[in-house]
C-alpha cells in the first residue's frame, strides 16, 4: 500500500474502515475508481454525501425516511391496524422482503438489555404507547429478536400493553424453513416442539 | 433494496457498481455508513474527489502519482541503471510489495494484442525507447505478463532494444514458491524443467 500516491492510500485507508473491507479489497476498489470514468466517482462520493444529508427517521414509525413520513408510513393501501414492533430498521427491510405483511411498523430503536444499562426509558417504548392510544392500532405484533433481550422486551411489551384494547401477538419461533434438523439447535428444536400444531 | 428511501437506493447502485460488491454487501455498506458519524461518510466522499484530481501519471515511468514525479521515480536510492518494464501500475506495486528490487520502472499501458487490434503504437514503445536512448539504463528487465501476449510482448521487446547498447533479460517463470507440483499445470511445470539450473 506504501507504494501509492498519497492521494491513493488516503482513499485505500478510508474504503478500508467499512465493514468486510480489508486492505487488499480496499485497494482492489480504490484503483477501479481510479481507472473508470470520473464521473462515476463523482456520483458515488456525491451519493454518499446526500444520503447522509438527507436521510432523518420517519416520524410516524421512526424508520429511515428521506421525507417526513416514510415509505411505508406514506402508503394508503397498508393495513393500518397493525402495528409490528421491531428493534432496528434493518428488521423492518427483512420482513419487507418477506412480502408476507402489508400492515405498518414500529421501530424500537434498540431491546431492553439491563445488564447493559438500557432501561425501558432508552429506547422508544413512550413513542409506542402514544402511538396505540391514538387508537387505529388494533394488533400489536411483537417482532423483535429471539435471543434473550429479544424476548424479554417482547414479555415486557406485552405487560405494558395489557391495559390497552389492543391484541398483542408474538411472530413464532421454530426451526427455519428449508432447515434440515441435525442442523437446528437444541433450544430451537425444544421450542418447535413445544409450539406444535394440529395438521389439518 | 426497494423499501428504502432513495438517497440510501441511491448509494446502494453506486456502490454496488464496483467490483466484487453485490447488492447485499452494498446494502450493508450504504446502512453502515448511515449509521456512523457524518465526519467519516466526509471523509470517505473527499478522498474519492480528491483522488480522482490529484492522481495523475509520472512523468518518468508512467506509474500513479500525486506528483510530476512519483514516489519511486523521484527517490535519489534507487538504481538508475536498471529499468523493469511491466505492463501495468499493479504489477509495479507487486514487485515493489516483492522488495526483491531496487532499479526503476517502466509502465508499458498494455500488451501487444494483434488479434485486438493492440499494436506497438498502442502502447509506450516509443516512450520506452526515448528512455533507453537518454542512455541511464544499463539493463531492460522485460516483466510482462507470462501469458502469450505478455511473452510475445517481451519478445518484440527484445527485438526492438537489440540495437542498443543495454543487456534485456527477462524475468523467470516456473514452479511457484510454495507451490506443490501436483497442482502445478504442465505447461509451467515443462518450462521449470527447461530452465532448470545447476545446484551449487
């Protein structure tokens, strides 16, 4: 890398600081900007620039959004009676991919984790509370993680929301579809067992 | 990638232009730098700008530079009798990463590539000559490719510096260090056997 130009390193260095870049992956990418047309370049460092600029959360779902309401928040044709909690916007996105759900979401911002130091005040549990006494909200579907933290967020959810006329429903956990069992865990194995259902 | 907003779109298909990065690893990318602080997404888009003007060709080699000369041609410790010639600025970093050398370098912009339309007036052969006629170099170390067109490249080479006063070697080629022989390909392994050499 030190027998670059400055300028070079410079870009190798910066490229190198994302996620899964190392240097060779770096420097691989740096000489392709370097070799194709300028204005290229100028479109990726300007796309980079705006993105950062003009992205700000949704106001209504608190996901990414380059308006006041996002997206999905914006659409007339969601079902506007659910409402699915998740932790981060990228959870959003997957289930989004999913297409299996055309209600709106909840971004928590993060999962109740004490050890750590978050309490129910660090992430946006006042926000959902306000969001359902507004009344539109009929299902409440808790769709953060299954780890631990994930969970006991949701039993926590599910607590506060008992006192509003809201159904609160869990997404189900078991072994992931197209899963061969001797590859599943033992716990996930357990809790598809213990979620069985009838097979009409 | 469709549910997020457009300036985050936006910056996923530009990354996802450069080599090696699919939409998902772009996905990432663009969300990680969403994430991180303003000052190092800047820094990031800066350093592809200012790459792009201040990069430009050494006068002496050819290879990148920030300068009129670059870092290797402009160092007084080189030997400034020997003159490796390679095809591309790449193959000029991989010597230097070699540390096996200490001469100079000379950047040919391509191969001779009939079949392409690739001839002598295509590439620095002219260059290389005004070079070789400056009368510093005492030896052309031909470092082409070993594939056909970089040995035939080699060998026009030769024929072209045979009327000047300078020695024109060429680099070696066989079994690579490291290299286990049942993985090796036989025509690599049949040259290894003709250039084999004495042990002293």
């Amino acid at each position: 890398m030190l027998h670059h130009p400055k300028s070079i390193i410079n870009l190798i260095r910066n490229l190198g600081r994302l996620p899964g870049i190392g240097e060779k992956t770096a420097e691989r990418l740096a000489l392709h900007i370097l070799n194709n047309p300028s204005a290229q370049a100028q479109q990726l460092a300007l796309s980079i620039t705006h993105m950062k600029e003009s992205v700000r959360l949704c106001r209504k779902c608190f996901g990414y959004s380059d308006h006041e309401l996002c997206t999905i928040c914006g659409v007339v044709s969601r079902n506007t009676a659910l409402l699915c909690v998740v932790e981060q916007p990228a959870d959003m996105t997957s289930i989004e991919k999913s297409g299996g759900y055309n209600g709106l979401y909840f971004i928590l911002g993060g999962v109740l984790a004490p050890m750590d130091g978050v309490g129910p005040e660090h992430i946006r549990i006042g926000e959902l509370m306000k969001r359902v006494e507004r009344g539109e909200v009929k299902e409440v579907i808790l769709a953060t993680g299954t780890h631990v933290e994930g969970e006991s967020t949701s039993a926590y959810l599910a607590q506060v929301l008992r006192g509003y006329p809201v159904t609160v429903s869990r997404i189900a956990s078991g072994v992931p579809v197209g899963g061969d069992l001797k590859y599943v865990d033992q716990v996930t194995l357990k809790k598809a067992m213990e979620k069985r259902h009838a097979v009409e």
